[in-house]
C-alpha cells in the first residue's frame, strides 16, 4: 500500500478551494503506483463508511479537503470551502 504523507502534505501546501489531480499526478506525488481499488469513487470517498481507517482518505482529511472520484483523477475541495450556488 503506498505512503499518502505525501498527498497529505502536497493538499496542504494548496491554497485554491478546488481542484482535480488525475491518477497520474497523484502517483507521482506518492512516488507509487496507486492500487486498482483506486479506480472506485468509494476508495476516495471522505464521507463513506468513515469508520473504516483508510490512509488516502486520511490523508485528505488531514490536509482538510474533501475527496471525489471524477473521471481519470479525484477532485480535490477543501472542506471548508462553500459550494457554488446555481441558480
């Protein structure tokens, strides 16, 4: 299972309120390939089964984003942020 320090401190270090990494990125900011299993929207999903101590999520939890599965890559939103409203 690779490490996701590194994940949580590169989500740290960012100061926009949204933004998408693809699998690519994430695997080189890990030094690692990600496992299969990171293909599923449940593997990042921060709000799922938050008993289940998973590191990629902890990882984002640590760094106070919110993860999503999107496509090729995962959505990065910092928890705090407000959503946009439309109208």
């Amino acid at each position: 299972m690779p490490d996701f320090d590194a994940l949580r401190d590169y989500l740290k270090q960012q100061t926009q309120a949204e933004f998408v990494l693809s699998f690519a990125q994430i695997e080189q900011i890990i030094d690692d390939d990600l496992p299969r299993a990171a293909q599923r929207a449940s593997w990042w999903d921060t709000a799922r089964a938050p008993e289940q101590r998973m590191p990629q999520r902890e990882a984002c939890i640590a760094a106070g984003y919110v993860a999503t599965r999107l496509g090729e890559g995962v959505r990065f939103r910092r928890a705090d942020a407000k959503r946009p409203r439309f109208r």
